[in-house]
C-alpha cells in the first residue's frame, strides 16, 4: 500500500486537484483509498436518524450498512485521536492511500499553493514535500506541476511512488 499526501492552506485548492485525480489512478487500475483529516467537529450523521440516536445514547459504535455501502462510525468520548498509522489499519487492501490534511506526517507530500495566498509555504521547513503544484513560479529547488494539469500530476505522483 502506497502512500500519498497532499499538503496547503484552506483555501488552495487540494480537494479540488484530488477529486480531478482519483478517477485517473482508478483508469490506471488503482485501488485508492482516502483519509481526510478534520481540523473541526464533523458528523456525517443526521439528528433523528437511527443511528445517530443510538450513538448519543451512549454506544461507541455504530455500524450502517446497506446493499451500496458501509460505515462505522467511533466516538473518541474524549479519548486521544488515534496516531496516524493506527488510522490506516481500518483500510481494506488497496494500491493507493491519498492523505489529505496531517499535513506534518513523515510522508511524500505535493505542496498545493495558489498565488494570492498570504499563508507561508509549508516546503521549506518540511522535508516530505516533493515538488509543489502551483498556478504561478516559485523560488524553489523543488519540481513545479501546474496546478491547473491533473494529467501531468497524476504522473509524477505514479512516477514517484513506481507504480507506473
């Protein structure tokens, strides 16, 4: 299982560029997985359904199922949010994992970063980042991918984790 992260500011465009390159690492035959990290509450459940009743009674977890899909849902109930990597043995086998958001995890990263934003780079004091797709030129040692050309991202990203 491959490895990928992309890493920017709010705003710059990352679930953009991999919701353009999913579905061609999935013509390339791949099968991918996400992990998105939340840096806020979420729930993807609705008050007054079953499930959500069920786990503000108390239950820890809630397990929907149905002929089209599955879900669990944990609640942490104040415990520690789970390491990264313990995050990643909940996935079935799959060719590749996306990471969007732990920005700071020791793993290959594209830096996303529009011109305009006023939030520094995050390469420079992060050794993981590979190259940067960006919509303008920046000073850097580092491979520039137009932001703009999922194609040619999406083969540095095969390219560098060899599995072209």
């Amino acid at each position: 299982m491959k490895i990928f992260g992309f890493a920017g500011w709010s705003g710059s465009g990352k679930t953009t560029l991999i919701e353009k390159l999913i579905p061609r690492f999935v013509k390339r035959g791949l099968r991918v997985s996400l992990i998105k990290h939340a840096h806020h509450t979420f729930d993807v459940d609705k008050p007054g359904k079953d499930s959500f009743r069920h786990r503000h009674a108390g239950a820890a977890e809630v397990l929907v199922t149905s002929s089209q899909r599955w879900v669990l849902m944990h609640e942490l109930r104040g415990t520690p949010e789970p390491p990264f990597e313990e995050q990643l043995k909940h996935f079935s086998p799959c060719d590749l994992v996306i990471v969007e958001g732990f920005k700071y995890q020791p793993i290959p990263k594209l830096e996303v970063h529009r011109a305009g934003t006023e939030a520094a780079l995050l390469h420079p004091n992060d050794a993981n980042i590979v190259a940067i797709a960006t919509d303008h030129a920046l000073e850097t040692k580092l491979p520039q991918l137009d932001l703009n050309d999922d194609a040619v991202i999406a083969e540095f990203i095969l390219g560098h984790l060899k599995l072209k």
